[in-house]
C-alpha cells in the first residue's frame, strides 16, 4: 500500500513540474519587455500627442502586436494597476479599451487596442485550464499589418 501512495506523490509532482514548466515557458515567451520600440515609433506617439491627432494606418502598420502588450504594461505601471494577464480584471480592460474616449483619444491605445483585439480573439479559441492565457511568441512577433492581412483573407 505504501509503495503506491509513493507512486502516487511522484507521479502528481512530475505533472506539476510539467504545469509550472509550460505556465514559465509562456509567460517568458510573452514578457513585454522584449518587444521594444524603436526611437522613431516612439517619436511617432509622441508627436502624434503633440498635434492630438491619431496614428496614420501606415504609422500604426509598423508596430508589432508584443508592442502594443508593451504600452499596456507601461500604461498599468504609470497608473498603478496591477492586473495579471489572464485574470477577469485584465480581460475586461482590454474589452472596454475600443468602447472608452478616454483611451480613445490616446494615440497608444490605437496600438494597445490592436493587442486587445488579438489577445481577445485567440483567448476565444482556447480553454485554458491550469494557467492563464498568454498570446505565442510567434503572434506577439507579427506586426499589426501582418496580422489585418491575415484576417482579411
């Protein structure tokens, strides 16, 4: 008997080594920090603030999706929100960004909402059970370009 309660143990510390491994993996691979922009995008906002105008479609064309994650993180960190990916709290602020003119009148957003709308998506196709849902490396990659021409096929 006590021979298979060990077995047992082993066996649920293995899966949940494996569980801890993948929730690492994903989390590393979706670290916002290794999207950043380059000085021109960032003069791009900031001049866009400037004259209170929007990005152009070629402007935001440039940005990459793990960009736009970038400015979201940026943006809870100046405002002190601390909302984990994945969460009921980060889900429903990425669902209110394009509904808010507040965030409207944000030249980032225009980028972070093109995050929003991709994590949303992808996040509609999975079911995730033991952790929380981060976008793939290879979709935080993509520029926001690649992925409209993708939909529009």
């Amino acid at each position: 008997m006590r021979k298979y309660v060990v077995i047992a143990l082993c066996t649920v510390m293995v899966i949940a080594g494996v569980i801890f491994a993948v929730i690492y993996k994903n989390k590393e691979e979706s670290d916002a920090s290794h999207f950043p922009l380059t000085t021109q995008q960032k003069t791009t906002i900031k001049n866009a603030k400037k004259s209170g105008q929007d990005l152009s479609d070629v402007e935001v064309d440039t940005f990459t999706i793990g960009q736009g994650k970038r400015l979201l993180d940026e943006y809870f960190k100046k405002h002190h929100l601390h909302y984990k990916v994945g969460s009921k709290e980060y889900i429903e602020f990425l669902a209110s960004i394009g509904e808010s003119r507040e965030y409207q009148k944000k030249p980032e957003f225009t980028i972070i909402d093109s995050y929003a709308s991709v994590y949303l998506s992808e996040l509609q196709k999975t079911n995730p059970l033991f952790f929380k849902f981060h976008l793939k490396r290879s979709t935080l990659d993509k520029t926001i370009k690649e992925i409209r021409l993708e939909h529009n096929k």
